[in-house]
C-alpha cells in the first residue's frame, strides 16, 4: 500500500493495522523513541538521537562503516598535522552542501565546533578535553582560506586522537546559514534543532511529533550520495513484544531493542532475519576498596573472577543478550582485548580465598532494581555462595544507586558501561585512570590508587603511532584483567530483527553507527 509524502507521518503515527506491508519507497522502523530530548548534535546524548545522527549529517572524518577503527575521509578530503603536534589543517570537500543547498564552508566547521563548547550541553565535554573553553575555543578554530580550516588545541594529546573525537556525532557539521536563521536568544539554533536538521547527511528531519514518530526524508544533494529510500520512518512501539508483531505481519521493516523472548519466536521463520549486535556496553562488578580489609585485599579481587558464572548468565539466564567478555575496552574497539581467561569456578576460588586467610567473606552488592542487572545481581549472588562468600542484595532505583556510588557510600555494585565515543581512552579513562583531581572516574568510585596506569592512558592519548596505542591499551587491559577491583564478565548485544527482503542495513559497535543510506527492499 503507497502513502504519499506529506501523509506519511500522519498515517503512521496512528496504527499499522490498515496496512498489508510498509510503502516500497519508505523505512519503517518499530522501536521505543521514547528516550529522545534533541537531534541537536550538540546536545542530544540520548540513543535515538545519537542513532539518527549519522544519516542526518557528517563530520569531517567518519569511521568506515564495514571498518570502524579506520577513519575515512568525509566532509574532509584531507588532512595535515602541524609541526608542532598541536593542530591539523583539514581540506574542505570541493562541492560539498547541505541539505538546504548552502555550501560547505570554512566558517560552518568554526562554527560548529564552537557552538558544542559555548553551549555546554551533555557531550561537550568530547571536546573540551582539548583544552577548550567558552573563553578560548574561538582561538582554536582559524579560517586559512575558502578550502581549508585549521584547528589546534593546547591539551597533551596527538593528532590521532584528535581526529577520533572530530568524528564523534557531536563534531558534526551544522550548517551556520540556516542555524543562526533559526537562533533564539544566543542559542546558535539549539531551540530550533532540538527538532529539525540542518546537516549535510543523506537524509533530513522531514517531520518529528515527540512519543509518536520521526520521519526522515532523503537528501538528494548530500555528498554521501541519494539515498536508495525516499523516507525513514520511525515510529515509537514501547513494548518489544508489539515490535515483534508488526516485523512479522510485515507492517515493519526492522523491530529493535528486542528482547530474548521475542528473538526466539523468530528463529525458523524464513521471512525476517534476527541479528545480535555486539554492542559498546559492558556490564562488570566494582568493589569499594576502603570498605572492608577484604575488599581491598588483591585475593578477593582474584577469587571473585572465579565466582562469577559468566556463561550461565550470558547463555542460560539472559540467553544470547550478552556475550562473556572479560576486558575493559569492547569487543570493536582498537585494542581490544578478546580473550577471556577465566571461568566460573568456585573451588579454585575457595583455594584463592582460603590461602589469602580470607574466611566468612561477605558484601553488600548495590544495584538497579530493573532488568537485567537485578536478574544478574541474583545468579552472581548464588554463584558467590558456591564459593563460600555471602552477598547481600541492595536493590534500588538506578538514580539513587548512581548517586550513593559516586558519594563512596557502598561496597559493591553491579553497573553498566557505554563508550562517549569511539576511542580506546572513552573506556580506558574510566576504568584505568584516577587523577587524584576530583574526577569521578570509576577508578576513583573504587577509591583505587593508580598512578602507573594513570601515566600509560595519557600516554595512549599522546601516541600517534597505531601500533604503538594498541599496545599501550593491550597492557593496561591485561593489567586491570588480572589485579583490580572490577569484574568485567559481559558485553551486551542489541537484538534487532529485519525482514528478509531487506538489504544493505548496516548497525556497527557504538550508537551512531547505524547507516539507513544503502537499504533498498
């Protein structure tokens, strides 16, 4: 059944029942969008938001979809380092435009840029590790001519590094003419772009109706080529279960965010394809050292590695959501570190604990009391008492656990991880770096001391030599895998599944990577 353009948001942000199959020409998507506050890439941190960024629109270096740790030219067509290590003079792309037919200039990336840092919403902190601030980001940001635009910064970090965050979705290229058209009190457009686009991506925000529906229709002029579809429609379904329905009927082309029990009624039906997406999402333990003499004993720390049931939760309990993964840095990442050497075995542990002289072991255990952290709070606490170690479960609502951790007033949590950004240092900066500076790091949460690997990630962050980075980040994997207060057992999937006459669909590591651009039915 065909539905013109302009009914297209209307009609389907009602019910799908009317329709036998979606429209030829259009995407349809079931999925909560429930979470989304703005497509404002300067301020939008949300997934929905942060998943529609890459079609609406480009930064200056973007990963490769099919090889993300490789950068590949965008809204750049090149790129020169400075003598000094301190900047990078990019060439514009000739004949890039925006979706409004405005060319890509010099000033559209000086103000792009600028407006995150002087904005100061969620994400900016992206790119005020450089050093930038309100006062001094214009100083940063230089017009050479009408081709080219340097950018420097003032912060102990390489080039390399620096182009991993310019191609964070909040260094995306915001087109000035048409933002500052739309400004409202010095706001460079937030107001406006909280629900409008103003990119240069293949597609742009054709309509958007909070709860209900965002519609994205193509554009033909962007420099990443015409999209194969007209539209992208996706549409807020909350429960997983009504997803589910409208893929099967036909009424939808992809259902997202899935959960167990609905991926197993798919298999064997021949008409959609289930998939598991490893995502940047890690699930581990952390214990409060300075909260008992057990916790901040190494043995412990050892013998909890062993009490943690890793494939029963990941393939029994949560049943294909998760994958074991026992490193800091995701499955994906430059760097990463695949190998998993321990295994759920409480004997070995008794022997770890008993030869420490550790005896009647027991800690409280904070955590959400929404799924799955509770579902793995309850087999870990099961696990731990096959190894003689008492757990004691502190469920409450996940605001209140966040806050009563970062006030140190806890013994052990059970959490999740998400990478900023898709850099070794987003997780690296977390789980091996405490400053002593009042950074809330996790090592910090953990009142865990650390100066060697505090020298090694900024060391990572200085190295322009790829090589050389892995192998800094190898090393303090290895190091936090085998002697720290963490237990890193999971990696999450995102269980998404499409109809099986669809191509092209690509869904990488971290949110943004989802390309709509190359689907065709």
């Amino acid at each position: 059944m065909k539905l013109l353009l302009p009914a297209i948001a209307v009609a389907l942000a009602g019910s799908f029942a009317a329709q036998a199959a979606t429209p030829p020409d259009t995407l349809v998507i079931a999925q909560s969008i429930d979470d989304a506050n703005s497509f404002d890439p300067a301020q939008g941190f949300e997934l929905t938001s942060v998943q529609a960024f890459t079609n609406l629109y480009q930064r200056l270096v973007q990963p490769d979809p099919q090889n993300p740790v490789d950068l590949q030219p965008t809204l750049a067509s090149a790129w020169q380092p400075g003598s000094d290590n301190r900047s990078l003079t990019f060439t514009l792309r000739d004949g890039a435009k925006f979706s409004s037919g405005n060319p890509l200039r010099p000033e559209d990336v000086i103000f792009s840029l600028g407006r995150v840092v002087k904005l100061n919403l969620d994400p900016s902190f992206i790119l005020t590790q450089l050093g930038w601030t309100k006062e001094n980001v214009d100083s940063h940001l230089k017009k050479i001519d009408d081709s080219h635009v340097q950018i420097s910064w003032t912060a102990d970090v390489s080039p390399t590094y620096v182009l991993s965050l310019l191609a964070a979705p909040v260094s995306s290229i915001v087109d000035e003419k048409v933002a500052m058209a739309n400004a409202q009190k010095n706001d460079f457009g937030n107001s406006w772009l909280i629900a409008h686009s103003a990119g240069s991506g293949p597609y742009q925000i054709r309509k958007y109706i909070p709860h209900e529906v965002l519609l994205l229709s193509a554009n033909a002029s962007s420099p990443a080529g015409v999209p194969k579809l007209k539209n992208v429609l996706i549409k807020n379904v909350p429960e997983p279960a009504a997803r589910r329905l409208l893929l099967e009927q036909g009424d939808a082309d992809i259902a997202r965010n899935l959960g167990a029990d609905q991926m197993a009624s798919l298999k064997g039906k021949t008409d959609v394809k289930p998939m598991a997406v490893p995502m940047a999402s890690l699930y581990y333990m952390q214990f409060n050292i300075d909260a008992s003499p057990a916790l901040k004993n190494p043995a412990f720390w050892e013998a909890s590695r062993y009490l943690f049931d890793y494939k029963g939760i990941a393939d029994d309990l949560l049943k294909g959501q998760f994958q074991v993964h026992q490193s800091f840095l995701p499955q994906g990442f430059l760097g990463a570190l695949n190998d998993n050497p321990y295994t759920f075995d409480p004997e070995k542990a008794k022997a770890i604990l008993a030869k420490a002289g550790l005896k009647d072991v027991s800690f409280k255990l904070s955590v959400s009391n929404q799924p799955p952290y509770l579902d793995i709070a309850q087999a870990l606490q099961a696990s731990f008492a096959r190894g003689g170690v008492k757990v004691q479960l502190i469920p409450g609502i996940s605001t209140e656990v966040a806050t009563a951790v970062k006030a140190h007033q806890y013994e052990a949590t059970l959490n999740a991880w998400g990478a900023d950004y898709f850099d070794p240092n987003t997780n690296a900066s977390a789980f091996a770096y405490n400053p002593e500076d009042g950074s809330k790091t996790l090592a910090w949460r953990s009142n865990w001391h650390i100066p060697e690997l505090n020298k090694q990630t900024l060391a990572a962050t200085a190295e322009s030599d790829k090589e050389k980075r892995i192998k800094l980040y190898e090393n303090m994997q290895r190091e936090v895998q085998k002697n720290s207060p963490y237990v890193i057992g999971l990696q999450a999937r995102n269980l998404i599944a499409l109809r099986a006459n669809l191509k092209g669909y690509v869904q990488g590591i971290n949110p943004d990577m989802v390309y709509y651009s190359q689907v065709s039915k």
